[in-house]
C-alpha cells in the first residue's frame, strides 16, 4: 500500500491464523488477524490481532502494540510480567519467549519490525 488509510480498528474483519498445538499450554485458544501495511522489504508490517482466552507460548518479534479490549499477562522469560488491558501500549522485543495467559479475549493494533 502506496498511500495513507484508516482502519476502524475494533470493527476490523480478522482471518483465521491457526496456532501450532505445541504453542497451546491450555484451554482452546483462537488467535485471527489482519495485515493492513506490510513494507515493500517485508521488514515492517502494521496490522490487527486477536486472541480468545487459554494460555500460549510464543517467540516474539519485535513489536509494539496497544490494547483495544481484553486482558492479558504477559511473562516474559527472564523478564518483566506484563499485565495489559484496554489503552496499553507494550514493547516485546524480538527474541523473548513469551507465556501469554489470556483472561478476555485481546485485541491490539501493532506494529512489527522484522530483521
């Protein structure tokens, strides 16, 4: 996308993005998304996410984002424990392992830098 846009952010259509089951620690999470910017490089990328309660690792890239609605904590290893809601803005840096122990479902509008 060559130009400026707007996205209405908690009415945006989400795809489907299947977690790996060995990513699934517990419960039946389902996690959908939607790329609205990716750079011609592929290096950046600005999009939606979402994820529905159960617990989930991940290595993450790094990523800023802010909390639309839900709930989550965060720990990352050998790190801070984050505990985000609706109107936070959090950092994770790429490489950290994360645990992601979703009380309500989370919505977050980020931005990824990719190496």
């Amino acid at each position: 996308m060559t130009q400026s846009f707007l996205v209405h952010v908690p009415d945006a259509e989400l795809a489907p993005e299947p977690l790996s089951p060995a990513q699934i620690v517990s419960g039946t999470p389902e996690v959908t998304g939607k790329v609205v910017w990716r750079s011609a490089d592929g290096r950046q990328e600005r999009g939606v996410w979402q994820i529905t309660p159960g617990v989930v690792t991940d290595t993450e890239a790094d990523e800023m984002f802010v909390v639309l609605s839900g709930s989550a904590t965060i720990e990352v290893a050998d790190g801070p424990t984050l505990k985000v809601g609706p109107g936070d803005l959090a950092v994770l840096r790429e490489g950290d392992r994360t645990t992601w122990t979703v009380h309500e479902t989370l919505r977050k509008a980020y931005a990824i830098n990719l190496t």
